[in-house]
C-alpha cells in the first residue's frame, strides 16, 4: 500500500515561540518515531511549513491574528529540535503563507496515495486544513489523523476539528 506522511507545522513558534503553548512539545517524540516509522517502511514523508514574510501583520491573517510567528529567516520558522534532522533531501517540504496549501494539493493529484497519515500543529487550523485539501486532491484515499499526534491551543476547538474530520470521512485513531 503506498503511504505518505504529513507532517503540519511542527516549527518552533508554535511550540516554544510566539505561539507556543503547553503541551506542544509532548508530542515530539511520538512525531519523531512517526516520522522514523515512515521512513523505515519506505513510504514517503512531507512536511508543511507555516511561513511569513516581514509584513505579516498587514496582511488578512494579521489582522486577525496580531502575532508575528514563522517570519522567513527566524528560528521560529525551523522545525522543532529532533524532527528537524529527521527531513531527508528527497522528502517534500511545502512553506504556505496560510492554513492549507494549495501546493501540497496540487502535489497530491498527481500521486496514487492510498493512505494519508497526519499529525502536527495546530488541529483546528492548519491540521484540518491540509487534510480537507488531501481528501478532496485524492477522494478515495484513507485520510488518517493521528489524535495522539496532533494538538489545539484550545482542547475543545481540539476536539471539534477531530468530530469535523470525523464526519468528512477521514478516520480519527
């Protein structure tokens, strides 16, 4: 079975950074052997990647969000400690400068996945986002989200997104 991993947004401002929260760093170790798994078994890893420019404030997202965070160029944007070793050359990483990227999407249609897995930051933003984008670029693959790997600020903005999910046909394990 052809598999990929994706990995949402697991970059130091959403951990330890400007848009940290608690709890954001517990999951790194599950990430990472997630990320080991995929790449023991072969199967492709992909990574989305927040990403801001300098102006960031003046832009849509800005506004409703006032908080600077994934600014081309600093050490919020990097990934977070141990997963950042773990992005092989020949592993697809996507730098969106919103929630879902279109992208990745795109990228999907051209592939025969039949199963994604996700895990990452943040579930009711940019997690769900990505994911409704992988069902709708290939509808008939298993879109899997991993609850244990994937975390809110809000547990239950959380909660809702994964019950969101869940009715969207993707499978919550």
């Amino acid at each position: 079975m052809k598999e990929a991993l994706i990995v949402v947004d697991y970059q130091h401002d959403f951990i330890d950074g400007s848009l940290g929260f608690v709890g954001a760093s517990a999951i790194a170790q599950g990430i990472k052997e997630e990320i080991m798994r995929f790449q023991e078994m072969d199967q492709d890893v992909m990574f989305t990647v927040d990403t801001h420019r300098s102006d960031y404030l003046e832009t849509q997202e800005g506004r409703f969000l006032p908080i600077e965070h994934c600014i081309i160029g600093s050490e919020g944007i990097e990934f977070y400690k141990d997963i950042k070793g773990l992005v092989r050359a020949t592993d697809k990483v996507f730098h969106k400068p919103t929630f879902g990227s279109i992208e990745f999407a795109k990228y999907l249609e051209t592939k025969d996945y039949e199963r994604l897995t996700f895990v990452g930051l943040v579930t009711n933003i940019c997690v769900i986002s990505n994911a409704v984008l992988a069902k709708a670029a290939l509808p008939e693959a298993e879109i899997v989200i991993r609850k244990d790997l994937v975390l809110s600020f809000d547990q239950d903005l959380h909660q809702k997104a994964l019950d969101v999910m869940t009715g969207l046909q993707m499978r919550v394990v």
